[in-house]
C-alpha cells in the first residue's frame, strides 16, 4: 500500500501497470511515426500524415511518455530497466518459434502441400532460421564476452 496516496496495493499496481501500458504505447507510436513509414514490408504504413503532424504528434508522445514515467515513480512504480540482450533473445526465440511452425513438416494439419512448393517453403525458411540463429549466436557471445569483462 502507498502510505503518501493511501493506495491499496491492487490499486497501486492497477495505476502503475496502466502507466507502463503507456509507455509501451508511446513506443509503439514512435515506431510507427518514426520506421514505420519508411518500411517497405508487409507491416509498412502508408505515409497519410504530413511531416508538420508527424513532428507535433512526437512531441506530444514524448511528454505523455515523460509524464507517464514520472507519475509511475510517484505513484510507487517498481519496475527496473530490461537488459537488451535478454529482451532481444526473447525476440529471437519468438522468430525462431515461428519460423519453425512454418516449415512444411510442422504444417502437416492444414493439409497436404505438394513436393516442390514443399521443398520451396522449407529452403526459404531454413534461410530465415539461419539468420535468426546467426543472430542470437552472436548475441550470445557478446553477452559471454560482457560478463568476462565484468568479472575482470
């Protein structure tokens, strides 16, 4: 419980999780606002916003951030920062997670796919995977090497 707000503890966690939805949010925004348009993939957004707007609608998202996170310190807020490399191999764990339910032995339950598209789909995503695994291996030893530098 807050004894400066005489908050319950549910009510201080129900205050301090919406403000961290917040600043996910705003980072979602910002995403958007800032990558978002330029990207060119399958999750690209078409540009619909002159550039004015765009800038004024970050400086709104930065002080709804800014005040959000300050409010989540005052209203008891406990969370500490992430570390990058353990958010980041969450990530690279979801991608390979997905990537391998994509190849044609694990689709087998949405019905038949014949030999060569088969053998298609499972090269362009034995493709992917690698990349992924590249990705956290060198993730990895990064974090390896980071911690023997600490130690020393």
């Amino acid at each position: 419980m807050s004894d400066k707000f005489h908050l319950t503890e549910p009510q201080q966690r129900h205050i301090t999780t919406g403000l961290k939805l917040i600043d996910k949010a705003v980072r979602r925004i910002e995403y958007v606002l800032e990558r978002g348009v330029r990207h060119t993939g399958p999750s690209g957004v078409q540009a619909s916003l002159d550039q004015e707007t765009i800038e004024h609608l970050r400086t709104l998202m930065h002080q709804l951030q800014d005040d959000a996170n300050e409010l989540y310190r005052k209203y008891g807020g406990r969370g500490k920062p992430l570390n990058l490399d353990r958010v980041l191999d969450a990530e690279l764990s979801s991608l390979w997670e997905m990537l391998e339910d994509s190849r044609p032995e694990r689709m087998r339950g949405y019905g038949p796919m014949d030999a060569e598209t088969a053998h298609l789909v499972e090269a362009d995503m034995q493709r992917l995977l690698q990349l992924v695994l590249r990705a956290r291996s060198l993730l990895l030893s990064s974090s390896r090497e980071k911690d023997r530098s600490d130690q020393d």
